[in-house]
C-alpha cells in the first residue's frame, strides 16, 4: 500500500473537496493506496511516514509553517495541490504593496488575530516541493492523472502552454478579439478552457505558463479599456510570488505597475 | 481542371436540403454549422444547421481526419501485449472550401507519400470530401497560394454557386455514386451553366484586393535571405506564443505522445496530443536545453517550415492563404503583413495607398 496524506493549509478547502469529488477514481485508488493522514474527511490521521502527500493553502499562520515543515520532513513526494498552495493564492495578491500590518489591520480591526502570521507564502516559499497542480481548484483530471502517473513510478506531464491552447481546439471565438479581458494566453492550460468556453475571460487562476508575454498582454488588456494599473492587478489576482514576472512595456520596474 | 464535362451536373438549390438528407442517409455527414458569430465544422442532426454561405470556420476540416487528440494504442504493464483500439467510420465531410480541400491535400502528401500513416489511410480512404465555392474576406489571400479553385483528385464532388444553382464537378468515382445514387435531384448541364461556371471564376478573382495580396514569389529564398531580419524579431515582441496560429491551421501536424496509465497500473494508453511550435517545451530537450530558447526563433520557425520546410519536404508549400492564422490571432499579427515586411513593403505606406485609390 502507497502512504498518501492530504494537508490543509490557509486556504478555501476547496481543492481537498475536489479530491473528495473524484469519487469513482477514490475508490479505484483506495485499492492500491491507504489514508493515512486528511483531517478534513476522517478522524484517525497520523502524520508519519507517507510516500506522498498533497498540500493545499497557503502559508500564512506559524501553524501552517510547522505542520507543513513536518509534512515535508516525513514524506517523500510532496505535491502542492491548488493556486494557493502553488503561488500565494489571491490572498497573497497585494503582498508587494502594503505591510503585514497594514493587513491584518483592515481585515480583521485594531484587536489583530490571536495566532502568529506573516504574509501567505507559497509552500515552495517555505519548502521544497515535487510538483505543482496549480487551479482555484485544482483540476480533478489532473489530480487523478499524477495519482495513476506517482504510483506507476513515472513523472506526470504538464506542458506549461497557454489556455489559448485548449479554448482553440474547444472552437470558442476568442474573446480578446471581441474585446473581452481574457488571460488565456498568459496562463498555465490544463484546466480545459471552461471560463473562455462560458463566455468568461480566463481569469489566471492556473498561473504563468512557460514564458509569459505580459508586455504584449497588457497591452492588449489596455486596448480593451482597462488602465494599465487595473490591468496589471487583474493578472496578479491569483498569480501570488510569479507574478513578479509581469513586464510592462516601456516601464521599468515600477512598484505595482 | 480535372474533369470531363460530361461528368458534371447541376444541382439547383431548391434541391440541396434533399441532397444533404441524402448525403446524411449515406453516412455520417459532417458540415460548417454557426456557433456564435463564427463557423465550425460539425457532426450535422438536423440539415437546416447546414450553413453553406460562410467564410471560415474556426478550426479546419481536418480535425475529422487528424483528431486534436487521439489513442495510438495501450499496452498491458503485465503481459506488454499491445492493442489498437483504432475505430473508423464513414463520413461524408461537406461544404469544404477550395483553400481547406488544398490543406487536405497537403495533409495527405505528408502522411502518405512516404511510410504511410495506417490510420490516416484507413480514415482517409472512408471519407468523402464535397467542396463548395466561396468569395474571400479580408483575410484570405488563397489566389497568392493557388489554391483558390479546387484541383487535384483528393476531392470527390464540387459545388459551385452559379446563382439558382450548384454547378457540381464530380472528382471521383466516390463522388459519381454518390450522384448516381441521388440523380433525381440533378439536372443535365446546359450551355448557359457553362458560360456561368466560368464566370463565377474570374468573379473570385475580382473579389480579391490585389495590392492586398502578398508576393510569395520565391517566398523560400526570401525567408532563407531574411533569415537574420529584424522582422522577425519585431513580430515576435507582440506575439504571445499562444498556439492559435498553428493550431487553426489546416496544414500543421506537429503532436505530442506521453504515456497515460491507469490507476491500476494495469495499463497504458498512449496519447497523442496537438502541438506547437510556438510553444517553449516544443524545443525542449533532455538536460533543459531549449532549441528553440526566445520567442523570436520560434515565431520565425512557423514561416520557416510553411515556406521552406514544406517546400523541402513535399514541394508544396505549407499555407492554403485560408488566413485563419491571422483572423484567429489575439495579437493580431498577420502572416500576410508579415510577408510584406520581410519583402520591405512598408504596410502604412501600402494602407495609404489603397486607401487613396479608394476614396478616389
Ligand atoms: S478567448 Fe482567451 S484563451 Fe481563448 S483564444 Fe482568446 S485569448 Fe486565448
Ligand atoms: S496566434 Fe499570434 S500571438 Fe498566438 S502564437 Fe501565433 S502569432 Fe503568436
Ligand atoms: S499558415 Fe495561416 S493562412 Fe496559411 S494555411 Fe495555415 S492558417 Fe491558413
Ligand atoms: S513546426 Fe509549427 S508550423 Fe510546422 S507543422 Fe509543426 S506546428 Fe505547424
């Protein structure tokens, strides 16, 4: 039996709730893997030797730093599961912009939280991670796959390639030439194009895909009516620290800009 | 052209809603349908969807013949006994346009001339391709490619609009049964038939902007000599890689394969998977090197291989001018003004130009 654990960090709980909806392949996998460690579906978890474990959220509290550093040290796959696990997580969005102070002062008062926090980190930020299925959530086909991939001993296969990639082939009319604010050709596909198939521009959650023209993608953005501020804060909604890798054309590494 | 003139009929148009009940009645019919304000091709239920007046679907014709995604085999991990589960039907692909008839024919030299591909045969021997004329938008530019009018054997019925009627050439013995099998909704040609089939001839050539038109005389030694061009580079600033260029192309193959098993481990299927060259990974090779390392290279790579790979490989060239790539590009760069530049034709001035020559 594969050891597998499931760790919930600052985070939505979404993407353990999709794991949990992958039901058909659970029971599959539930043949050649035990549980050992889920808090969030069982009540019996010992975090102890594991082969792999997937990590969603974000670092954010003390806690989280220590049960992730645990989880690191006991299991020998480690896979950061979701964008917030992946980059940051549109909670860390602002993290080049304003203190920690500043923070914690206008969501939760003068009085603070009781626990200890920094600003949310990736898991990468904090330790070393095998590999990365970024998505607000993670994509459940994707999960299954590296699961069949972990076991047969093989490396799961993500080309990092534009959503443009899967929303073509899907035969949606592109919704930058109709003027709509779309990420797809900056973002990491995998998920299947389901926002630009609805209508929806792509919204980044998946983060960068390998080499990123933001120069060319803000500029598009702008020309479909948005600032060049506003435009820069639509692609860091999910991208947390990679979204140091957005260029603006003809500025030079300006704060937020 | 290739075709005896006794071998041609005329189709009126009150009839082409029972002609495509009968191609639908013969096979699986696959058609150009309106999704949104644009076109694709489409398994056809109901021949009313059926749209014969359009100009480009978004994907071409071949994704029925090269699937975007498809099953080459599986194997068992305990016994390495291998399986195709390679399935073929009949299908009747209609209302093909010349520069997509062209792009299959492109298609069939690369996956047939040499080794031949089994399964492109075998789905390519049970297809039936039937064309139809159409009038270019600005996008097009197939009178540059000739590829504007349908030639070759690679197609089995054409139709061309003649006003009241479809004049339809027949290329095949596949596309005369099939007009023997529906002869009663086709008429003898008569002299006034002939007279419009020319016509609606020279009437697509009219249609075209000819200042519009990119020179692709010896386009392979201009792009061997522009090698070095800033162009490229200037190009490759605004693209994003994104893949649309060569994904919306009919002519492209390019794939991956990467093994897929089960969660039992019991099995692996291999899958293949659509491409780019416009991608990082596509270069990428063991130890991290990437062939092709900036965007500059690759953008150049997708004109080097249309207009001299191709060439080199198939002594055709790799673009049917269907502009696809440039109607479907987020960036909005057109493979057309890019000829033009490497030619050293300044488009503002040319834009001007005609402009000018319009509004005189
Ligand atoms: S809609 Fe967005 S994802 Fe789709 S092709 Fe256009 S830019 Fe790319
Ligand atoms: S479609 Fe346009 S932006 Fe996308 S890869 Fe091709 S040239 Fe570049
Ligand atoms: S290169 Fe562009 S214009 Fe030429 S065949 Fe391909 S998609 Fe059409
Ligand atoms: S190398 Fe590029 S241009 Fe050539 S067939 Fe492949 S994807 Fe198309």
């Amino acid at each position: 039996m594969v050891r597998i654990g499931i760790m919930g960090l600052t985070g939505c709980s979404g993407c353990q709730c999709e794991i949990l909806n992958c039901q058909e392949a659970l029971l599959k996998m539930l043949k050649r893997v035990s549980i050992n460690f889920f808090p969030l579906a069982q009540d019996d978890n010992s975090l102890e030797d594991l082969d792999i474990l997937f990590v969603e959220g974000s670092v954010t509290t003390e806690e989280d730093e220590r049960k992730v550093k645990k989880g690191r040290e006991v299991s020998s796959l480690l896979v950061a599961i979701g964008s917030c696990a992946c980059y940051g997580g549109v909670q860390s969005q602002r993290n080049d912009e304003v203190s920690l102070t500043e923070m914690v002062k206008a969501v939760y008062g003068e009085k603070g939280v009781p626990v200890k926090v920094s600003k949310p980190r990736a898991v990468s930020e904090v330790v070393e991670v095998d590999y990365e299925l970024p998505g607000c959530p993670l994509d459940k086909k994707q999960f299954v796959y590296t699961v069949a991939s972990l076991l047969s001993g093989v490396k799961p296969f993500f080309p990092k390639i534009p959503v443009c990639h899967e929303c073509k082939l899907s035969e949606n009319e592109c919704l930058i030439l109709k003027g709509i604010p779309c990420q797809g050709p900056v973002t990491f596909s995998g998920c299947g194009a389901p926002c630009t198939s609805a209508g929806v521009g792509c919204q980044g959650c998946r983060g960068n895909c390998d080499f990123p023209n933001f120069e060319e993608m803000v500029s598009l953005l702008t020309q479909r009516g948005l600032s060049v501020e506003d435009a820069v804060k639509f692609l860091k909604v999910f991208r947390g620290y990679t979204a140091k890798e957005i260029k603006v054309r003809g500025v030079v590494d300006e704060k937020g800009a | 052209m290739d075709f005896h003139i006794e071998r041609a009929k005329v189709l009126p148009k009150s009839n082409l809603a029972k002609f495509l009940e009968g191609l639908k009645n013969l096979s699986t019919l696959i058609a150009p349908v309106k999704k949104g304000d644009k076109f694709i091709f489409s398994e056809i239920e109901k021949v009313s969807d059926v749209a014969v007046n359009y100009t480009r679907t978004i994907l071409p014709p071949k994704k029925f013949l090269v699937p975007y995604r498809r099953e080459r085999f599986s194997y068992s991990t305990d016994t390495l006994q291998f399986n195709k589960e390679f399935k073929v039907r009949d299908q009747i692909i209609f209302g093909v346009h010349s520069c997509d008839l062209h792009g299959i024919s492109i298609l069939d030299s690369v996956y047939l001339k040499e080794n031949p591909d089994p399964r492109y045969l075998e789905i390519r021997k049970r297809t039936v391709l039937i064309g139809i004329s159409c009038m270019p938008d600005e996008f097009c530019f197939c009178l540059s490619t000739g590829t504007a009018f349908p030639d070759g054997a690679n197609w089995d019925l054409f139709l061309t609009d003649i006003g009241a009627d479809y004049f339809v050439t027949i290329g095949s013995p596949k596309g005369d049964e099939i007009v023997l099998k529906l002869r009663k909704l086709f008429k003898d040609i008569e002299k006034k038939d002939l007279y419009l089939y020319k016509e609606s001839t020279s009437k697509k050539k009219k249609a075209f902007k000819l200042e519009k038109l990119p020179d692709l005389e010896r386009i392979s030694q201009l792009i061997e000599l522009e090698y070095d061009s800033e162009v490229w580079k200037e190009g490759s600033e605004r693209c994003l890689g994104c893949g649309t260029c060569t994904n919306v192309c009919p002519t492209c193959f390019c794939y991956t394969s990467v093994d897929v098993p089960t969660l039992d481990g019991k099995k692996v299927k291999r899958i293949e998977f659509t491409t780019s060259c416009q991608y990082p990974y596509y270069s990428l090779v063991a130890g991290g090197h990437y062939f092709k390392p900036d965007r500059a290279s690759r953008f150049k790579h997708r004109y080097y291989h249309k207009f001299v790979g191709y060439p080199y490989q198939i002594e055709k060239l790799g673009c049917v001018g269907c502009g696809r790539c440039s109607a479907e590009c987020p960036a909005g760069i057109s493979i057309v003004e890019t000829i033009n530049r490497l030619r050293g034709i300044d488009e503002k001035e040319l834009r001007e130009a005609t402009e000018q020559a319009s509004s005189r």
